[in-house]
C-alpha cells in the first residue's frame, strides 16, 4: 500500500498477541496484492486493463468498494472521485515526474465517476470512456484498517490500535486510558499539530506531505482536482473522525479538494463525523460539534 503499517494490541496471551499481530500483517498484504495499482497481478490492475473494453468480473469486495466510491462521488459532487488516477498514474513523485499541460488537457474528460458503469446482477465494472483509469489510494487503507479491526474484534482482542499510513482505527481505549492520536505537522515530521485522546473510533488524514515533489518552489502533491487535474493548495491537511475508516479516508480526499468552506459544511451535514482542517495559512478549522471533543494543542 506504499506505507508503513503499525499496530498495538493488548492480548490476554503473548501467543494471541503474535497471531494478533500476524493477521493484521496478512490482511493488510492481502489487500495490496487485491487492490495495488503498481501490482500487475492485482484484480485493480487488471480492471484499469480490460475495462474500457468489457465488463470485467470483480470479487464481492472490489464491488462492494467500487459501489460505496461512487457513492462518495455522488455525495461529495465529485470532490472524491476514483478515477483522478486518469492522470493521476503519469505522476511519479519519487523520480519528480509528472505529465505538461497538455497531456494533462487531453485526459481531463476521462476523469469522472460517471464514467463508471456498475453492474449488481452481474457484479462487473466497465468504463464508459476508453482511457479511464481508476486508483483506489484514497480508500483502500481505510477499508484494509476497518478488516483489520474486525479481525481482531473475532480473535477476542478488546483493546488495539492499527495504522496505515494516515488511516488509524481504534478498538477500545489505551487499555484504561485513552489513545492519544497524533495529526502531524504537514512542515515538520517531528512535530504534531494536534493531539486527540480517542478511544472506539477512527482518524484519518490526507496531507500535502505524503507524496509529492518541489520543482521551482512549487509543490506537486497527490491529492488531485478532478478538475483540473493537478495538485489542490487551499489547505495542508484535513483530518476526520468517524466511526469507520473507510469512510473517514474519502472523506479526508473529499475536504481536501472542496477547500475549507465548502468541506466544513459538508461534514457538519454528514452526521456522525468531525472534521480538523490545517489550511495553507497554517490555521486551523473545526467543524461544528467538534467542541465536544477534548483536544489537547
């Protein structure tokens, strides 16, 4: 998944402790391998493949994924939208790539969630444009945390904490106390803008830190505008908290590209979850109930 995965686990035995450990470890790989867009084998890849041609047969869980994306699209009038990867796959921040303007221009019309046609009888994805590419970054580590979560809850573990990458889900408290949650400073690694004490519930973030490149004092990051096509600088990093990772990761997405205004109001509309934005004056924005939650500066 392009991230360093970390989990604590209190278990009532070392040996449940390490199987614990093991089996977030085993879905989180088994997830990459389904979902990895740079793994030729996965079954993403081999829908960015053949989809523009023919309906491409997908597992439940893709489906299911493919489905609460569009939704998300729908919700957020495309704020989030799966298939930034269009022009999203010809940047590389590690090597400073990344596509001119007017290959940018070229492929602007193939990034659009409509462009997805889902099929529930038969479970098959095919895209309605032939050079639509899709990515599933922005919620693949929120459902991976979410399985994880479950998982554990089976094994009988009451009380974890798993992280991928800014997706962290919480079961329980730290223990008798509470988790205490980081959201990272976008300028600076050493430091945490914010610390949350949470516990039975789940954090995630979207940051211009997390891959990007700067050429010419510019910073080319991977939170893109389905509008443009190009990197979004209303805001630095926008958190959310809600009771389900998967949701809280498009969502994160989903803020970033709306920009303060109209991401707060969404949030405040979307019961159940809160909402931390940094914006690119380094201030910070609360949604509207968040009072009711303890920060901690």
């Amino acid at each position: 998944m392009g991230t360093n995965i970390h989990t604590e686990i209190w278990a009532a035995s070392p040996e449940l402790g390490h199987a614990a450990v093991d089996a977030v470890m085993q879905e989180m790989q088994r997830i990459n391998q389904l979902m990895s867009p740079y793994i030729d084998s996965s079954e993403l890849s081999k829908v960015n493949r053949l989809a523009a041609n023919t309906p491409v047969t997908v597992s439940k869980e893709m489906f299911e994924l493919l489905q609460l994306s569009y939704g998300l699209s729908e919700e957020t009038d495309g704020a989030f939208d799966i298939t930034f990867a269009s022009v999203g796959y010809l940047y590389n921040y590690r090597q400073k790539q990344r596509p001119d303007a007017q290959t940018i221009k070229t492929l602007l019309d193939a990034i659009n969630f409509r462009h997805l046609q889902l099929d529930p009888h038969k479970q098959t994805v095919k895209f309605a444009h032939p050079k639509v590419k899709i990515d599933l970054g922005g919620i693949a580590k929120g459902h991976a945390v979410d399985n994880a979560l479950s998982i554990l809850k089976n094994m009988g573990i009451e009380h974890a904490l798993v992280t991928a990458g800014g997706d962290t889900g919480l079961l329980g408290d730290r223990n008798g106390r509470p988790w205490k949650v980081g959201i990272r400073d976008p300028r600076n690694r050493q430091k945490q803008a914010v610390v949350l004490p949470l516990e039975n519930i789940a954090m995630s973030t979207s940051g211009d830190y997390e891959r990007y490149f700067e050429e010419d004092g510019k910073r080319y990051h991977h939170i893109l505008s389905p509008q443009s096509g190009e990197s979004i600088y209303e805001v630095q990093s926008v958190t959310i908290i809600g009771p389900r990772s998967t949701l809280n990761d498009g969502l994160s997405t989903a803020v970033f590209v709306l920009g303060v205004k109209k991401g707060i109001d969404l949030i405040n509309h979307t019961r159940g979850y809160e909402a931390i934005i940094l914006d690119n004056q380094r201030r910070l924005h609360y949604s509207q109930s968040f009072e009711a939650v303890n920060v901690a500066h």
